[in-house]
C-alpha cells in the first residue's frame, strides 16, 4: 500500500514503512503528512505491533532541499505568527503509538536528522552520516532536535553536534548512543526487522501501555521546542548570513560570515 511517497509492505506482524524519493530523500510537508497518514492507519491496525521506518537510494534522509526554488519562497513568505507547516506537521510523528525502528543509511542530515529521532531505535551502518549542520546555514536547528538530540545524547555531545555542525558516523553514533544497533549495509535491514519483531511478539497492550509512559509528555515538549525553533529559524532566515550559508554548503566551501 502506497501514501504518497511512503510504501507499507508486511513482515509477520511488523510493518515496513519505506520512503521512495531516491537517492536523497528530501523531505517537505506531503512527505511528513504521508508518513503521517500510514502511522496512523498502522496505530488502529492490530495486525501491525511494530514499525521499521527505512529509506530507499543511498541515504535515508538529506533533510530539506534548500536549492527548490518553491521552497525558499514559501519559506520567505512565512510571518512569526504563522508557524512553520512541515514542523507543525512533523509533531503529529511523535504521537505515533506503535514502536519505530529506524534503518539508517548514508546521510541523516538536517530536518532528516530530526526525522530519525521520532523512532524509538536505530540501526545504523558504520557509513551513516549524522549531521546537525544548521550553523553552517547560518540557520537554528528544527524538527524539536534541541529537545531530542540533548535528551538522547546527553547536553554535551548535543552541543558539540549543534555548534560545530559536525558530522558523526555511524561508530561514532553507536558509541555515543544515538544508534542502537550497528551492523553492514547487508544487514541493515534485517536487523531493523529482527528488533521489531522481538518487541512485535509480546503483548501487544502492554507494549503500548510502557512505551506510553516512557514517552510521556515527549509529543508536547517537542511542539513547544518546535514553536520557539521556528521564531530562530525566521529570524536568522533574515540575515546575511543564512543566504551566504545556503550558498557556501551549496558550493561544497566554508561560509564568508560576517555577522549579520
């Protein structure tokens, strides 16, 4: 079964959710919306216990796409009262009540860093690449990563991410414990199916009723993370800066930031 971009597809009790937008994955509000839709459908299906999120091509999400020319106009058009709609939209993903096991490989990058925090877990390759590189756009981060990449990581490490807008691998991911599971491209996902499905043979009520209350509150906290995010994010969209950033990652070169 199809929504939008995203393919659902069956093994045992564990559903498959792949997105198709190869070989980067972009996001934007259809996709999120998708995403979406099938969790929520997979919510009232008892047939599904569990969820792997996964991504076809060669990374599982490079984030938004900042050279879309409709993009940057929409984003122009945004006011700070009238919010951000990928991340309004976004939100609703962490109200999903099944289990979620990422499968990540190559980039997670961004909002698509973000995006492989809604799940519960995370099997990675070593060759998955971690990024938070807002900073190198002259940018805030969004997606509510400053709440749940601090929260999974610890404050530190999340610093470090956020202010250098370094890149992490998937070893490094796995050591710090931003990833669950480390294995081969081969393995990927099989192993990402191989834990839903320890987590999909036991019951099913309780399995919710404990997720439930180890994510208390997470849905709400990321709504008020992401509402103060975009009121950054609009405000550094202003700058020198960000337009220099956009062009200097865009050039594959460091930006020329003059503080304005």
């Amino acid at each position: 079964m199809h929504y939008g971009d995203v393919e659902i597809t069956r093994n045992g009790l564990v559903a498959i959710a792949e997105i198709q937008r190869p070989p980067n994955n972009f996001f934007d509000v259809s996709l999120i919306r998708s995403l979406i839709e099938a969790f929520t459908d997979l919510d009232s299906d008892d047939s599904c216990r569990a969820i792997v999120l996964c991504a076809q091509g060669k990374h599982f999400c490079a984030g938004n796409d900042f050279s879309r020319s409709g993009d940057r106009e929409e984003r122009a058009e945004r006011t700070p009262t009238s919010g951000n709609p990928l991340y309004e939209a976004a939100v609703e993903l962490f109200d999903c009540k099944k289990p979620v096991v990422a499968a990540i490989q190559g980039a997670a990058v961004g909002g698509g860093f973000g995006l492989a925090l809604v799940p519960d877990f995370r099997v990675v390759t070593p060759q998955a690449r971690f990024t938070a590189n807002f900073v190198k756009l002259g940018f805030h981060p969004g997606f509510g990563l400053t709440h749940t990449l601090p929260k999974l990581i610890g404050q530190q490490k999340a610093s470090q991410m956020f202010l250098t807008g370094a890149r992490i691998n998937g070893e490094k991911a796995h050591e710090w414990g931003l990833a669950d599971v480390l294995t081969d491209n081969n393995n990927l996902r099989p192993e990402a199916i191989k834990l839903a499905s320890e987590i999909a043979e036991n019951a099913p009520l309780a399995v919710m009723s404990v997720r439930a209350t180890i994510r208390a509150g997470l849905s709400d906290a990321v709504k008020q993370q992401t509402d103060h995010e975009f009121l950054e994010q609009h405000r550094l969209q202003q700058t020198e800066d960000h337009r220099e950033g956009v062009k200097a990652v865009s050039e594959r070169r460091p930006g020329n930031f003059v503080g304005r």
